[in-house]
C-alpha cells in the first residue's frame, strides 16, 4: 500500500515541472506566435539567453535546421523553436 501511494505522489509531482505547449507569448506590447518570423522574435524579445542549433527531418522526410531561443520572462521559461525562419512551437515551464 505504502508504495502505491508513493508511486502515486511522485506521477503526480512530475506534472508540476513539465513544460506546456501554447500558441503564443504576450510581449509588452504585443504577441509572438506560431508562424511568427525569427526576425519578430529577436525585435519583440530581445536577445535570447541561448540559443540550440540542430537538425531534424520535416515532414517529407528531409533535413531541416532548427534553432531553439531560450528566454525567461516573468518567472517563466519559454523556448521557442524556430525551423525555415518562422516559429513551429513555443513551450513554457515554471
């Protein structure tokens, strides 16, 4: 019984630092969303605390570039993934 319930607090504070998938972030003036340019993020942003270059296939089966942007906005961290210069996922996390 005992590990059954231990189980069970651990699968359930797994949850609390995993990161979330959404559309968009909320500058300070405006938005940065899936399909926006790198160009839009690096003026509506700033700079990133880092950046993560690699590759990966798309969906026809062919090698992509991809850079992920690191930044940390009001206590949060978001990446933002970047293929063919335009956003294809933002993913925050506390």
């Amino acid at each position: 019984m005992k590990i059954i319930i231990l189980a069970f607090l651990l699968t359930a504070s797994m949850g609390a630092f995993s990161a979330t998938e959404t559309n968009s972030i909320r500058t300070s003036t405006d938005f940065i969303e899936v399909g926006s340019s790198q160009r839009d993020i690096v003026q509506k942003l700033g700079r990133p605390e880092s950046t993560y270059e690699y590759k990966i296939r798309d969906r026809n089966g062919r090698l992509v570039f991809a850079t992920d942007f690191y930044y940390s906005i009001d206590g949060l961290k978001y990446t933002i993934t970047v293929v063919g210069s335009h956003v294809t996922k933002i993913v925050w996390e506390r």
